[in-house]
C-alpha cells in the first residue's frame, strides 16, 4: 500500500536534509518529486541557464482535474548557514527539541512546501480527487539572482498551454503568530550606485585636490530629503536607504579619488520604476549644483548614477474571492482575522501577478535567515489544517 505524505513534520525533515543552498538543488526537488509521485501529480525538471549566472533546476508538477487551477509556488533553495558552529542543532539535521524542529529552511520556506503538500495528501486521502487542478511551481533561484527560476518557469509552463485561476506562495508571511497576516501584494524595488569623482590630494592642500566626500554626502542627502511620499491606502510610505558609503581611503592625510554610496528603494503605489528613477536623476542633477559642503568650489559635482540589478514591479492583489477564501480558512483554523498587508520585502509573487491573481501566506518568520532558524511542529500541523481548509473551501 502507498503511504501518502500527509505528515509535514515528516515532509519538512526530508525536504531540511537537503542541502540546497542557493543555487544548488541538494536533492530537494527529488525528494519533492517522490512525495508528490504517489499522489498522481505529473512532474517536470527543467533547468534554466543565462550567461554570467549558474544553472539553476527547477520543478513543476500538476495534479489534473476538472475545475478550477490552483498554483503554489515556493523554493527550495535556502541561504547559507552562516557560522555552523553557532547552531545548537546542525542545519541540515532536521533534530526536533521542545516542540521546534531545527534546520536551514524551516520557515524559509521548505516548511510551507511541506504542509501544502501534506495538505492535497490529505484532502486526496480523505475525500478523493479534487474538483480542479493543483499545480506547484518551486524553483531553486528565489534566494539568488531570481533570473533562472520562476520568470522562466512561469514562461515554460505557459507556452505549454498552462493557465491559472489563482495562487498561493507560501512564504512565511506572519510575524508573530499563525493567523497574523495575508499578504495581498508587495512594494516595489529598484537599487542604485553612486559614485562622485575627485581629485587625489594632500589633506593639508586642498586647494590642489577635490574632495569627493563632500560631494557625495551632498547627493545622499537630496536622496533623502525630502520623503519620497507619504504612503497611499494600501501601501506604507516609500522608503529610501542608503546600504554603503565607501571611500576606500586608509590614510587620514589623504585626499581621496572618489566615494561611492549605495541605496535600494522600496516603493508604494504612487511609482512606477520609470516615473521614480526620473525623480532620483532629477534630484541628483539639481544637487550636483550645490556648493554648500565644497568651499571654494563653483563648478558641478562630478558623479555617476548606475541602475543595478532589474526593477521589481509594485502590486496589489484585488481577487475579493481569492483574498476571502484565504482569510476564510485562517479564521476558520486559527479564530483569527488575518491583516491584509503589503508590507516586507519581494518575492517571486511579483512575478506570477502577471499571470493570475496571487497571494502570500505561509508560517511564522521570525527566525528565517537566522542561525538555528526553526519552526514549531504545532505551527506545521495549523499551517496544513489552514491549506487543507483552503482546496476543501476553493475546490466546490
């Protein structure tokens, strides 16, 4: 007889004990491949490839029927470990110790892919096949570059003829408790170097030099000053940091050559990537101008603006049926009204957006990325009953 995976404890430590650090696939989409085998899903691996980054496998597997198509998506790729002699249990042990099961993963996010699949197990177990169709698409690339995983995987699985009704990422999306929140869209990203060029000099003649210290600060501060905007209905105001401000300079007598600033953008609704990079060329092109920190210097700042990496998209999610059949089988599991949130950082959501209507929920996060990063086996049980809800509520 087939057992089923209807266990995701047992899911999860299978999935940990791989060690699929970014971008390796560990084994971790095999093992993935051989829980959803017994449960009739079709499986795909395909690897991806683009010049100056690494080949990346990925999996798509459907589960057919008659009805709606519901899509999870999520990665088993993780970060790596950090200093492993500062985890109480090895990270790819998946050790349990009061209640927690350890390891890299857990919550980030082969803990949500472990309970998605328990859940179809279950409902399949229980109540036979589905009124619709399941698919998951789980990519190896969420952690790096992104370029290699789910934007090409979304793209092969739909020149395939694959359509979607609607999504589940199941990225830990609460911050404290199961039930806190349902993410229904993301703030958008774009990231940007700064460098202004000087003059090499002697700190005591610097009339013979350009500073180009003075200059940059100048240029981080009209980033900064004033806010962007002030937030909209959904979105929480857009927010600007400044991540490096670099001179390379270990002498205290030396002028410098140059300085460089780096600074990524999380941004609401009121931007698109275009309109907000023309707003950042414009403050930089009036700052340049200013003499108030360069004494004795009339003539513009010399600096260069460098767009880095590719621009993720804003968006909100606006299925009503999608967002309240979700907030329907957390309520009905947890007694909680989950808070509709777009706030954190992106995910591959901002990529299956243009293909249906997506939302986010998965476990507690409040460890992921951490040294012994952990979830709480009660935690694995709820988030199944929750997912479980969901197929029995969706598939009518």
């Amino acid at each position: 007889m087939t057992t089923l995976p209807t266990d995701p404890a047992a899911n999860l430590a299978t999935l940990i004990r791989c060690q699929s650090v970014t971008p390796t696939e560990g084994g971790a989409l095999t093992s993935l491949a051989e829980m959803l085998n017994p449960l009739g899903f079709a499986v795909d691996r395909q690897t991806f490839s683009e010049e100056g980054t690494p080949d990346v496998e990925n999996l798509y597997a459907r589960l057919s029927g008659n009805g709606p198509h519901l899509m999870f998506a999520g990665h088993t790729d993780v970060v790596p470990v950090g200093d492993e002699a500062a985890w109480t249990h090895p990270p790819f042990s998946a050790e349990i110790a009061d209640g927690m099961m350890y390891g890299r993963g857990a919550v980030d996010m082969k803990g949500g892919i472990a309970c998605f699949v328990a859940a179809v197990a279950r409902h399949v177990e229980q109540n036979g096949p589905l009124k619709g169709s399941v698919s998951l698409l789980i990519t190896g690339d969420e952690e790096g570059p992104a370029i290699n995983g789910t934007v090409k995987l979304l793209e092969w699985a739909a020149a395939r003829g694959e359509k979607w009704d609607a999504a589940i990422v199941g990225e830990p999306t609460n911050p404290e408790t199961l039930g806190d929140m349902i993410k229904i869209g993301r703030r958008g990203s774009i990231s940007g170097r700064l460098i202004v060029h000087g003059r090499q000099g002697h700190a005591a003649y610097p009339h013979l030099a350009d500073n180009p210290v003075p200059g940059i600060v100048t240029l981080v501060d009209a980033l900064l000053h004033p806010a962007l905007d002030e937030g909209t209905a959904e979105f929480q105001a857009t927010n600007l940091e400044v991540t490096t401000l670099d001179v390379g300079n270990p002498a205290v007598n030396v002028i410098p050559a140059r300085a460089e600033a780096a600074f990524n953008i999380r941004f609401n609704d009121s931007w698109s990537a275009e309109n907000l990079q023309a707003e950042i060329e414009k403050r930089l092109e009036k700052a340049a101008g200013s003499t108030r920190l360069r004494q004795g210097r009339s003539e513009p700042i010399v600096y260069e603006l460098i767009w880095t990496g590719r621009p993720s998209p804003v968006f909100l999610t606006r299925s009503e049926k999608l967002i309240e059949h979700m907030g329907a089988a957390v309520e009905a599991i947890t007694g909680r009204r989950a808070a509709l949130s777009t706030s954190g950082g992106s995910s591959d959501a901002r990529f299956i957006k243009d293909y249906c209507p997506v939302v986010e929920f998965g476990l507690v996060g409040k460890t992921m990325h951490m040294v012994d990063e952990r979830v709480a086996l009660d935690d694995l049980e709820t988030l199944t009953r929750i997912y479980q809800r969901f197929l029995q509520d969706w598939f009518v």
